[in-house]
C-alpha cells in the first residue's frame, strides 16, 4: 500500500516538471510591427484627361506587407506605376497593410467624356525656329473642325493671330505665326531689372479663338512654352541665408546633429541638405527662405518675397541616411505664407528609415504671379532618436511646357 502511494506521488511529480517545462518552451508570440504602413505618394498625372487619353498612377509605400489598389488593379509591390486609360472619371483607392493596421490614400481621375459629332483643338508643340514662331495644332475630337483662328501672346500681350484651315478628326498640322518676327534671342542677357538677369520669354498660344467652334472640350485650347533659361530657386544654396527655428527658438547656420535645439547643415559632397529637428518628442524645426539682396552701396541686407512664376514644380529626394534606423521617423512638408501671412503647407508626407530617397513633388502652378516666402518643414513622429532627414536638390524650377 504504501509502495502504492509512493508510485502515485512520483507520477503527479512527474506530470508538474512536464506541464512547467511546456509551459517554458511555449512559442513566442509574434513581433508586431511599431506601426502601420506610410504611403510617400500616390498621384495621377495627368489628373484630367478627355475619353481615350492616358494618365499614369504611380505610388510609393514603406513598411507594408501587402499593397491592394481598387478598383480593377489588385495587388501590387510596394513602388511602381502603371498607365492607364480610364473611360470615366475613377477614384483609385490604395490599401498598404501589415500586422499592426492599414494605410489608405486615394486620387482622382477626371475623364472628360468625347461628346459625339465634335471636334477637340489642342496645341501640342510651341517652337522658335529663325525668327519666326512655329506651333503644332491637333484636333484630337471626333467631328471635323472648321476653320478657326489661333492667337499669339507674348507675356500675356496679345501679339498676333494664325488662320488655320479645317481640321479632321486626328489631324495634326504644324503651322507658324507668319507676321510676327521675334525680335528677341530666347536667351537675353538684359540689363534690366538688374544688370546681369536673364530675361524669360512666356510664349502662349490659343487654339480656337474666342471659341466661334463648339468644341467637346475648351479647357485644353492654349499651351505655355518659356523661352530662356526658366526660374530656378536652390534650397540647397541659399540654405546659409534662410532663417530656422524650432520650438527652443532661433537655430544658428550650421549646427551639428548633435544640438538638441535641432540643426541644419550640408553635405557638401553631395550636396544634400541635412534637417534635423529639436530632440523631444514629436520636435519639429522650420526654414524660412526668401529672395535675399544685398546692397553693395548701402552694405544693407534684406529678405523679400520670391516671385512665383508660371508653370512652378517643387521638386526633391527626402530620406534618411544608409544604414540609419529611426524608430518612428519624420513628417516632412513644403510651406508657404498666404496674403494674410499664415503658414501654409502642402501635402505633408511621412518618411520612414527604409534606406530610399523618396520623391517629394509639388505643383506650384496655383501660385503663378504671386509673391511669398517658403518654409522646409520636418518633425519627428514621436520619438526624437535619429530624426535627421535628407534632402537631395530640393529646387523650384519651371518647366519649359506646359498648360497655364
């Protein structure tokens, strides 16, 4: 009997020790990532086309697992682009997912249907050849287009006007503007405003003049074209002379990554300007750009607005250094002061240490005319560990073509 009890208590032993070990040995539980995905970018451009015309989608996502575009595209990696040719106006909507949620975005295509039985007047092409001023005229409808005329303007001043013959559907005719003489090289070196200025020529032409023709649609009748070097302001050189500030006040050019009010400095090599902000949680640093003179004679320095010209982009790489790992990385955003002086940004866009440089694109065409200051933004999206962030020539330019 007690040989008996002595067997039982040895098995109930036995069973503890086994139910222990397995309960040290159970599977860890997965790593779930820090947060859900970032969507750097998702556009269409064109984002407005007429029935039968392409547009391209292109998008860029980090820290995904998967990557699902509706309607009608499935599944797709993490960057790339695709050309499509939508027959009504669509909204794509792109879903990045992994373990720790879901990211979406969306863009819109506006299709201008092809109204039946009428014609569609484009130009296409403006181009200077001698000294006379030659342009490209389409009709890009479905109905014949009868006679039409196209005018000329010079810096917005009406010059001159073309006759052009009637169009079929889908002929395209290069024709020139055969009294007027251009009187200017395309490059000029002016000596106003200012000694040693280039001088910027907009060239438009209008298809459809005064619009005597009922055309499937009008908005697309005139095409812009810059003769001369165009406008180019480089964040990267007037770096030195912007103003910066974060939260902890007033930054001084240059400061190393170390400050902890934050810091901005170059690259040289590169160049690329480095951006870091103040090192708290959620810290945030600006830079002021503007026009900057100096006036030799009075030894005088001021900042004035930057005049924006027609068909402006803002263009830049923004991305962390090789080999850096930011445990929540930053938001960066391009600003601007409004008429009534308030800060106004466009599309802020999330950055994570994925080791890319990602595109950071905008259309300052909204801004032709105007005059203002801008602002690099970045802050950090939570933790402050190792938030300085790249940018590789970040640069306003005009293209050279384009609709006004």
């Amino acid at each position: 009997m007690k040989t008996q009890k002595r067997f039982l208590v040895l098995i109930a032993i036995s069973l503890v020790a086994l139910i222990g070990a397995a309960a040290g040995c159970a599977a860890p539980s997965p790593v779930t990532p820090a947060a859900p995905p970032a969507i750097s970018s998702f556009t269409a451009s064109p984002t407005s086309i007429t029935q039968g015309q392409q547009t391209t989608l292109s998008w860029s996502v980090t820290g995904a697992t998967t990557v699902n575009i509706q309607p009608d595209i499935g599944n797709q990696g993490l960057t790339g682009s695709l050309t499509l040719t939508p027959n009504a106006t669509v909204t794509y909507t792109l879903t990045a997912t992994n373990d720790a949620g879901s990211t979406t975005g969306s863009t819109t295509i506006n299709v201008t249907p092809v109204v039946a039985g009428k014609p569609d007047l484009v130009i296409t092409d403006i181009f200077l050849q001698a000294n006379q001023i030659y342009y490209t005229i389409k009709n890009q409808g479905n109905a014949v287009a009868p006679p039409s005329w196209t005018f000329l303007y010079v810096n917005d001043q009406k010059e001159t006007s073309d006759f052009v013959e009637s169009l079929a559907p889908g002929e395209e005719r290069v024709q020139r503007f055969s009294n007027f003489d251009w009187k200017y090289p395309s490059l000029w070196l002016a000596e106003t405003p200012e000694a040693g200025q280039y001088v910027i020529f907009n060239v438009k032409a209008c298809a459809n003049a005064e619009s005597p023709i009922a055309e499937s649609n009008t908005n697309n009748d005139c095409l812009l074209q810059i003769l001369g070097p165009g406008f180019t302001f480089d964040f990267v050189q007037q770096a030195h002379l912007a103003k910066w500030t974060s939260s902890a006040g007033q930054i001084f050019w240059p400061q190393s990554a170390e400050n902890r009010a934050g810091a901005a400095y170059l690259i040289t090599y590169n160049p690329v300007l480095v951006i870091c902000p103040e090192k708290v949680n959620n810290g945030w640093i600006i830079g002021k750009y503007g026009a900057y003179h100096y006036n030799a004679e009075t030894r005088v320095a001021d900042y004035r607005d930057i005049d924006i010209p027609v068909l402006a982009q803002f263009t830049s790489k923004v991305g962390f250094a090789p080999g850096v790992t930011s445990p929540d990385g930053v938001t960066v955003a391009l600003g601007y002061y409004d008429e009534m002086g308030s800060l106004v940004f466009f599309n802020k866009m999330p950055v994570m240490s994925d080791g890319q440089m990602h595109d950071y694109n905008v259309d300052l065409r909204s801004l032709a005319g105007k005059h203002t200051q801008f602002v690099l933004f970045v802050q950090a999206n939570g933790s402050p560990v190792n938030t300085c962030v790249r940018w590789q020539e970040p640069k306003i330019t005009q293209a050279q073509q384009g609709q006004p």
